[in-house]
C-alpha cells in the first residue's frame, strides 16, 4: 500500500522537529527518521492498524513513542497522512468535537 504524507503532516512535523532540534541536530534529525519509518513501515503493511478515531470520515488514530498522534484516512490503495500533533496539543480535542473536511486535505 502507498503512504503518502499530506502538507498538512508535514507542517504538523515542522515544530515538533523544532523542539527536538533545542536538543541538538542529530536528536531532531534521528526523531524524524523514526517517525517517518514508523509511519511508512506501520501503515504500508497493515492500514487499519491504528484505531477508528472517526467513523464517519473515516479517519483513524495511530500513536508513535506514546505522545505522537497520527491521523490518516485510507482511500483504495492508498493511505493519506492528514495530521501528525504531539498529543498535548488542544488540536487532538478540537478534531474530535469539531472534525474536519478530510476530502479537501487530499486535494493539496
């Protein structure tokens, strides 16, 4: 199955890549790598593996190190990575009670 990360992921990486790097380079550098390989190895091989975080956008939650939340939707052979928010943010909870137009996610 193909992984794709959506602009929205990728600017969601962006300030988490930013706090590991006050840490240093290598850290930020290796954090990234991880969680790409854990996203690519995870959801290629098994795309149902994270749990139906909701039904009826069919979106569904995958956690990475027990703090990063993955959100994605799968489309026929292809599985969309929609946000990637460490799970202290507020955002986890206004996704939940306000959702979101996954449809318009997919056409950046």
């Amino acid at each position: 199955m193909k992984v794709v990360i959506t602009k929205t992921a990728s600017d969601g990486l962006w300030p988490i890549y930013l706090y590991h790097l006050e840490y240093s380079q290598d850290h930020a550098d290796q954090f990234q790598y991880e969680i790409d390989r854990f996203i690519v190895d995870n959801l290629q091989t098994n795309p149902l593996l994270g749990h139906v975080y909701h039904e009826d956008r069919g979106i569904r939650r995958l956690i990475f190190q027990k703090r990063y939340n993955i959100y994605y939707t799968v489309r026929r052979d292809t599985v969309f990575v929609l946000f990637i928010f460490d799970g202290r943010m507020d955002i986890n909870n206004q996704l939940r009670e306000q959702g979101l137009d996954v449809d318009a996610l997919l056409e950046e």
